[in-house]
C-alpha cells in the first residue's frame, strides 16, 4: 500500500471512530433509522458504535484499502456503510482525499436494500 492510500486509510479511521479533527458528516437513512426504533433501548447508538467499532476489512470489502466500506448485521438485517470524498461545498467530488483541507467525507449507514 503506497503512502497516499495509507492516509488516507488512517484519516477514514479516524473519522469513522468519531475524531472531531476530520471534517464530515454522518448520515442515517430511513431505513435504518426505522429499523434502529424499532429495537429496545439506543437503537440508533448500538448501530453507530458498530460502525465506529468495524475492522471486518479484507480484499472483498476494502480492495483499494481505504478502509471506506462495511457490511455487518443488525437484529438480523443486513446493514452497510460507506464513506464518500466531497469537496468542502459537498457540490462535487474531493480532488485529493488524503487533504482534509479539499474533503469533507460523508459516512452513510444505509440497509442493504438501500444501496
């Protein structure tokens, strides 16, 4: 893995983990927010902290290494997670991901169904 991509990597970490250092944005679609209510307790919390918590990476779900995508189960649904590079106007694509000054990365959780 070159260097780019390393920081990449590590930056998508940090911001997945909730580091406040990293601009972005987390969304939750509706599907999941539905889901999530209908669980006991924190629904939406017990999501959240599996995503931050996530290191399933391997060749099928992270073949550029960016540590940029995730599939796990919750209360028997399938759920994924993406991180997407914006420009800071989020109008366009980021020119350089691995500059946190040119992105703003967005984080969906979504269902499976969703995708």
């Amino acid at each position: 893995m070159d260097t780019h991509t390393q920081v990449i990597r590590d930056l998508n970490d940090r911001f997945r983990q909730g580091d406040p250092a990293i601009p972005g944005q987390m969304l939750i679609t509706i599907g999941v927010q539905q889901l999530a209510t209908e669980t006991v307790g924190k629904g939406i919390d017990q999501v959240v902290k599996v995503v931050r918590g996530f290191d399933g990476f391997n060749a099928d779900n992270d073949p550029h290494h960016e540590h940029d995508f995730g599939a796990f189960e919750f209360q028997g649904t399938k759920l994924f997670w993406k991180i997407d590079y914006y420009a800071p106007d989020l109008q366009h694509g980021s020119q350089d991901p691995a500059d946190i000054s040119q992105t703003m990365r967005v984080l969906t959780i979504m269902l499976a169904s969703e995708y």
